[in-house]
C-alpha cells in the first residue's frame, strides 16, 4: 500500500473541492441557461374572474393597469382616447411583456419580443400576436372580459 503523503492528501482534497466547484457551477449555469430559453408560462394565481371593472380614472392616458383574467395577466392600456386589452404573456416563450409609453410598444424582457396596441408583433421571434379582450367604458367603469 503506497504511503499517503501530507503533499499528497493536500493536492487531492483540493482537486476534489475544485472538481466539486465545476460542477456545481456547470448544473447552476445549465439550469440558468434552460430558463432563459424556456421559461414557464406565467400565470398570476388561481383562475378567478373572468370579467372585471374598474373606475376609468384609474387609467390614465399612455398607462397601463395589470389585472388578472382567469388566472392571466392582462394589461389594459389607454392611448389617444381608446382602450386596449391583451394578454400579458409573451406568444414566444411565455414570458410577461412590459409596457413601453414611450415607445407605445409591450416588448417582452426575454427575446425582446415587441408587440403593437393591437397586438401585433411589429419585431423579434414571436409567432402570433398577444391575444386581446373585450374591452368597453360602461358609465364611468372600464369592463374587460
């Protein structure tokens, strides 16, 4: 049996930690790596309503207000006097769009997927537009769904 050295138990605890090291970090990056390409669908909870209201001076106009329609995000977005409904949640990959007034564009933070009021895709990988709601003023109350 070959004598074990001081030198030698050093360098092979420090090749075993350094070898435990890389491939911690190979499955981290790995995991990281499959989210950014395939991240899951978002949903915002339990499916809920189907129709909601709200006061219209709670939007203003060139904003946003996030509600959740069965269980999905969905942004309602006044310009120029109409209102726009469409589902948050990027036709890619999933992802949840953000709302860009200055732009008047959601583009999605993933693949930058970029979508126009009516949902169109206008750029990026997208395959279909964002799918959109009823939207209507009723009285002073903005109902989607």
């Amino acid at each position: 049996m070959e004598d074990v050295t001081r030198r030698n138990f050093l360098t092979a605890t420090i090749n075993i930690l350094i070898g435990l090291w890389a491939a911690t970090a190979a499955v981290l990056s790995g995991f990281a790596g499959v989210r950014y390409i395939w991240p899951t669908e978002k949903t915002a909870g339990s499916p809920g309503e189907d129709r909601i209201s709200f006061p219209a001076s709670d939007l203003p106009d060139g904003g946003m207000k996030k509600v959740v329609i069965g269980g999905k995000p969905v942004g309602i977005v006044r310009s120029n006097d109409k209102i726009y409904a469409l589902s948050l949640i990027c036709t890619h990959l999933g992802c949840i769009v953000n709302w860009h007034p200055e732009q008047n564009r959601l583009i999605c933070p993933c693949h930058a997927g970029t979508y126009d009021l009516n949902g169109a895709v206008v750029a990026g990988p997208p395959p279909r537009p964002l799918p959109s709601y009823d939207v209507r003023l009723s009285g002073d109350k903005v109902v989607v769904g």
